[in-house]
C-alpha cells in the first residue's frame, strides 16, 4: 500500500466550509444567452418568470455579474448536517489499476437523499418559505433530486409535489418510497393529472417519459395552483449557483495540500454537479490564473453534448417553458429507458454549453455497459456503491488513469462521486444478469428531432 502524507479523506472544518456561492458566469466575458420568451422570442423578464419562479431565484437566474452570493444561515446551518463532504484520495483504486496517476474524489453521498441535489433543494424550498408560499412542484429523473427536495420541504414544512420520469418511477420503487416518507406526492410521468401529460400520452401510447415530459407537467401544476412555485434540480443558472459549494469546498481541500489538479470529470445530464464541482477551477481558467483539463461525461444513450445541436431549444417537452439555448437533442427526444436517471435530459445547462462551445470544456460519451463495469470494478475496490450517474465520471477516471499508466504520466485526477447507488439495484441486476443493452440513437433519429427545433435567429 502507498504511503504519503495526504491523507484518504481531506476533511474541512465547518468553520472552513463556504459563506457564499460563486457565480462562475461573472467571470465569463461572453456571457450565455439569455432565457426566451416562446411567444416573443425576447430575452424574459423578471416579471415574465414570476408565475413560476420564487423571486429571489429568479434574481439569481438572470444575475451574470453577481460574483459571490451569500448564504443565508439557515440555509448554512441545514448544510453543516451533512457538509463539508469529504474529498477522498483513491489509493486502492490507484494500486489496482498500476498507474502512477493520483485519483481523488469528492463524495456527496453523505446525506439520506444520497446525492448533492440537496445542496440546492434546501435553498430552493427556504427562498419559498420566505416568500410564503404553501408548496413547490418539480420533476425528478432518477430520485435523487425529488428525494433531496422532499427532505427539504418536510424540514421547512412546504408542501412538495413530483412528479417523476415513468421508467424511473417503476424501476426504482424505493427512491419513490422514500419521498413519501418526507411527505411528497409522487406521480409517474407522463401523467392523466395535467394537461400536457394527457397530450404527450395521446400522442406516444406506453411512452416511458422523459426528465423533459416531467418537468412540463411539474410546471403545469404550478402555474395552476395558487401559492405554488416551480423548483428544477438542475440545468437552471441559480441550481449551478448553489451547487458551486461542491467545488469551493473540493478546491479548499486540495489548497491545503499544495495539490493542483490536471483533469478534472463529471458526469452531465443537465449539468448541476459537473457545474458546482468545476466552478472555481473554471473561474481561475477564465481569469488565466490557472489551466485545467475538464471533462464532462455523458450517456451515449443521451448525447446532448457530443452530439446534439448549439441551439435555442424549449426546456421541456411540452413546450410550455422558456427558450434556452444550449446543447440540445431537440425537446421531443425521449430517451431510451436506461438506468442512470438523472442523466435523461434532452438538453444541457445553458453556461456549460457556453463554455463547451468556446473550447474551454471537452465532453465525451460513454456507452451503460461500460459504465456499469466501471461501477462495479470501484465498488470492489474503494467499498462505496457509486449511484450509475456518478459512475460515468468513474469510467472516465478509470480510463484516464490508464493512459497515465501508458505514457507514465503523473497526473493527478478529481472527479465527483455525487451519489450512492442502493436505490438503483434493479440497474446493478439488469447488468449482473446480461439483460442491459446499450442503445445508441442513429444519426437519422436525432436529425428528426433536430428538424423540430424553434426557429430562432
């Protein structure tokens, strides 16, 4: 066993962990476009996002200038449950695999939603606590933000209303149980309870649903409930606001053993981990402080990043949000069913696409089975069951170290371990009995999507 002083787990103090979120957009000179109004196509208004949207979310979703904002207390105190996360050194993994890469991984599995969704969930429901609403809705994929969510609605007593991804709904019952315990609705979506839910149904019988399918009926509920907001877990500018303590906090670690990572990797659905764990390092590369190599791992069955379209696209499947423009499959796109959940969105957070698109971030896809190898061969090793989302970055780790191994680099790797996977057996059973497959969308698939996009100029 390697013997070194930096020890397996880098812990901050709370005294240490961080008072503000960074808002990596303030140090972007060219900023992402702004949301767009469907029936105007003008950037949208404060007033324009009311009806959905809590107000003081909505001030952080259009502040591009805003460098830090602070964190009020209570959001603080909720935090030092469970925060800081521990930044993990994987000396097993680095000795199993022979390679002379250092590995490091920042664990957000230490909470009962077993993710960092709840990193934003608890500020999303405290700023419509404040506002004294009675309850939010929202979508969920895999369950993890619905879960997040429902714990922090039961904490602060809000009503919480979700509704989740059909196939995810009945392969993960018990992700879905535990958001009842909170005292959470639970809905499979597309649903007969809306009617954009009624439409998409009547329109593809037995679908399985989308994170985009969701996400129109969780707005729907909203706006037609009084003293009821929409919250999204992901993709939205104020989710990557909040999420950017996952990377002030791993950046702080690693400050106090003088170690600078060279690549960095997270996996991408809409972008709210990989967002909060690259911000600080993003900053520094946007002020030419510092460099950094940075991944983004998506599923081959969902390519927003390497294959689908920078373009103004709707956010949902229904048509009923704003305009965004980012990486996208088009907003018709339903994925296959496969397991990793909370990446089974047809599009991708409008400031990483922006980033992506200036060359500042690479992306890459990997196909479930590898995926799920890579899980396996971690769980064995380093003793944690990493949830299927998180265990794209750990395929990706795992094949940059092994480069290292060939070229004898010493490189030194961080990647996001967002989650425990124990609500995703069904997943690990498909694949220890052969009955996972690897769907990968054709070129003419995708291009009948990309033919339905808006037309904006």
């Amino acid at each position: 066993m390697k013997t070194e002083k930096i020890p397996y787990k880098i812990y901050l103090s709370e005294n240490e962990m961080p008072k503000a979120w960074y808002n990596l957009r303030a140090d972007m000179k060219q900023k992402p476009a702004p949301l767009l109004n469907p029936g105007t196509l003008k950037p949208m208004k404060a007033e324009e996002l009311a009806g959905v949207f809590c107000e003081e979310l909505i001030a952080q979703e259009l502040d591009n200038d805003t460098a830090f904002f602070e964190i009020p207390e209570e959001i603080r105190n909720f935090y030092k449950m469970y925060r800081p996360s521990p930044l993990v050194r994987a000396y097993c993994l680095e000795e199993k695999l022979g390679t002379p890469a250092k590995i490091y991984y920042k664990f957000e599995g230490n909470n009962t939603s077993g993710s960092h969704k709840l990193n934003s969930a608890i500020a999303q429901a405290y700023y419509a606590k404040k506002q004294g609403l009675k309850g939010v809705t929202t979508e969920t994929g895999a369950g993890q933000w619905g879960t997040a969510l429902s714990m922090a609605c039961s904490y602060l007593d809000l009503d919480c209303k979700v509704y989740m991804v059909k196939c995810s709904y009945e392969q993960k019952p018990f992700r879905r149980e535990v958001m009842r315990t909170y005292g959470a609705s639970v809905t499979p979506s597309p649903s007969m309870e809306t009617e954009v839910g009624r439409k998409i149904l009547a329109e593809h019988p037995g679908t399985t649903g989308s994170l985009g399918c969701a996400i129109s009926e969780a707005v729907e509920k909203a706006v037609s409930s009084d003293g009821y907001r929409y919250v999204l877990g992901s993709v939205l500018n104020q989710v990557l606001l909040h999420q950017s303590v996952i990377g002030l906090e791993t950046k702080a670690a690693l400050d106090k053993y003088q170690i600078k990572p060279d690549i960095i990797i997270g996996c991408a659905g809409g972008g709210s981990n990989l967002g909060g764990l690259i911000a600080p390092f993003m900053g520094e590369k946007l002020r030419g402080e510092a460099d950094y190599r940075i991944i983004a791992v998506e599923p081959a069955s969902c390519p927003s990043f390497t294959r689908g379209v920078y373009a103004y696209d709707f956010c949902d499947t229904g048509m009923v949000c704003p305009l965004a423009k980012m990486y996208t499959l088009g907003s018709g796109f339903i994925p296959s069913a496969n397991h990793a959940g909370g990446l089974r969105y047809h599009g991708m957070s409008s400031t990483l696409s922006e980033l992506y698109h200036q060359g500042l971030m690479e992306a890459t896809s990997v196909k479930q089975t590898e995926v799920f190898e890579a899980a396996e061969y971690f769980a064995r090793i380093e003793g944690i069951l990493p949830a299927p989302e998180s265990s794209h970055a750990i395929r990706a780790a795992i094949d940059e170290a092994n480069r290292c191994k060939e070229t004898g680099e010493e490189k030194t790797i961080v990647f996001g371990l967002t989650g425990t996977g124990y609500f995703d057996m069904v997943a690990y059973e498909k694949f220890h009995d052969g009955e996972m497959n690897d769907y990968i969308p054709t070129d003419e698939e995708l291009a009948a999507y990309r033919d339905q996009l808006p037309k904006v100029q």
